[in-house]
C-alpha cells in the first residue's frame, strides 16, 4: 500500500508542463498551426497509466474548448487525417522511451458537423475521473 | 521519374551520410542566385537549430532554421530526413524517418515530425492558407523503400 501511494504520488498529475516544479513530471501541452489547428498533448511520465493519459488529453481538449466558447471540436490523430477530414473518436495513448505520452490535432466548432465531440459532455465525462485520479488545475 | 531510379540517384549521397556517422553534415548554404523554396516548421521541429537534413543527387547537407523557416534547393527531387534519438527510464529510442519531394521556386512547405507510441513519421504538405487546416499533400512527396534485416 505504502509502495501503491508513492508511485501514485510520482504520476504526473493534471496540469501544465509549464510549471517549474510540477512540470517537471510532465503536463499538457499545447502548439498552434497549421491553419485553425491547435496540436494538443500530455506527456507523462513513467509512472502514469495509459487510461489516465487518455482522460487527461480528452478533458484538455474539451477545457481548451470551452475557453474558447466553441461548443463542439473534433480530433484527428495525424495532419494526413485532417487532410481528409476523418476525424477520430477516441485517442491512441502509448509509450516513447517509457514515459506515456499522446497528442491530437483538434479542430473547434461552434456548430455541430459529423465527427465532431460535444465538449461539455467530454469535461463532464472526464472530469469525475481527473477528479477521482487526485489531477489539480 | 520512376521511385526507383529516383533511389538509385540518391543512393550516393545516402550512403555518404551512413559512412559519415557521427561526423556531421556540412551546412547547407545556398549558391548566389540560387533558386530556393520555403520550409516552414511545426512548432516542435522549429524549436530545434537544426530540425532537419537533406540530400541531393550527390551529397548531404544539414539544413539551420531561421525564425521557424528553412530554405531548399529547387528543380531536382531530395532526400529529406530527421534523424531523433530520445531516452528514458533505462530505455533508448531512436529513429530517422525520411521522405523525397521536388522542391518548386514560389511554393512553400509545411514540415511536421510526429512521434507516438515509439513510431515517427516525417511529414510534407504543401502550405494551403485557404484550407481550415492551412494544408494539402505535397504531390511530389514519395517514401523512400528501407530494406530491413530479418
């Protein structure tokens, strides 16, 4: 148990990686570009499950959204993708050199089109999970 | 030009970069009057100095960044490539994707390297400003055959 609480005290948690100390673990990320597209992503660390990683990035997408008063945004997992407009419902979350680590190109609507993700009911979906995974803002 | 001459072309100066090793490219320095095309940089490749490498007919150049931009020469088809090695955890990973595109004068490139789940891909589009996602396939843009060792 005490093992169990100290590796879960070393997982990244949700919040920037910009910070000093608690970026140091890894966070959310953000870079612009090409066109309207925002590249969003969360590295963690060797600590952190797949499942965490995944809800993490959903819940950032969403918030990122949100802020921006766009009610909806659709994913995709790669520029040839967004080329093609086929947008992804769901993320592949894996490993590079043993730290978890994802990213998505997310594209924000402010009405509704086919593939797109409502981004109140992502946060609300997420937000219980990050919550329960002790993530802070 | 069929992709296998195109290799065969290449195969020279592909092999000079594989004999060099840990040698280092000369850097790339456009000729006077030479005729060149823009790169422009995803934000993860434009925060390196020297994001990315090329090679012509007969040898290899690393390419500098300025302000997020690189600059190619045009008229005959490239080898570009990025070669990345990444550790962690008492793990190494590395990797050097590459791809061939003929550069056109005027036209300007988008160029975006993309790693997950321990696989990388170099990518080149062409920049489409009128686009929502700002880009379209680079027409010219070919894979380069790996033979691999089994």
């Amino acid at each position: 148990m005490v093992a169990a609480l100290l590796l879960g005290g070393c997982a990244t948690g949700y919040h920037s990686d910009k910070g000093v100390i608690r970026g140091y673990t890894g966070g959310y990320w953000e870079q612009p570009g090409p066109g309207e597209l925002l590249k969003v992503g969360f590295s963690g660390n060797g600590y952190i499950d797949r499942d965490t990683t995944h809800a993490y990035l959903m819940y950032r997408c969403a918030e990122l959204a949100l802020q921006r008063h766009k009610p909806y945004f659709r994913l995709y997992e790669s520029l040839p993708d967004a080329i093609r407009d086929r947008p992804s419902m769901d993320l592949t979350v894996g490993r590079v050199a043993g730290a978890m680590d994802d990213w998505v190109f997310v594209l924000f609507d402010q009405d509704y089109s086919a593939g797109d993700l409502d981004a109140d009911g992502v946060e609300k979906r997420y937000a219980s999970y990050i919550h329960a995974q002790g993530g802070q803002r | 030009m069929s992709a296998g001459r195109t290799i065969r072309r290449l195969l020279p100066a592909v092999a000079a970069v594989v004999l060099g090793g840990c040698a280092g490219l000369p850097m790339y320095q456009p000729a006077a009057g030479q005729s060149l095309a823009t790169i422009k940089l995803s934000p993860n490749l434009a925060s390196q100095v020297m994001p990315l490498s090329f090679c012509d007919r007969r040898r290899c150049y690393d390419l500098k960044s300025s302000h997020g931009e690189l600059q190619v020469p045009t008229g005959e088809r490239l080898m570009l490539f990025k070669v990345l090695v990444a550790s962690g955890y008492q793990r190494m990973y590395s990797c050097s994707p590459d791809l061939t595109f003929v550069p056109y004068p005027g036209v300007v490139y988008y160029a975006d390297f993309a790693l997950r789940a321990e696989h990388c891909v170099l990518g080149l589009y062409r920049e489409a400003p009128a686009s929502r996602v700002g880009i379209l396939f680079e027409p010219t843009v070919r894979a380069v055959p790996h033979k691999h060792a089994g």
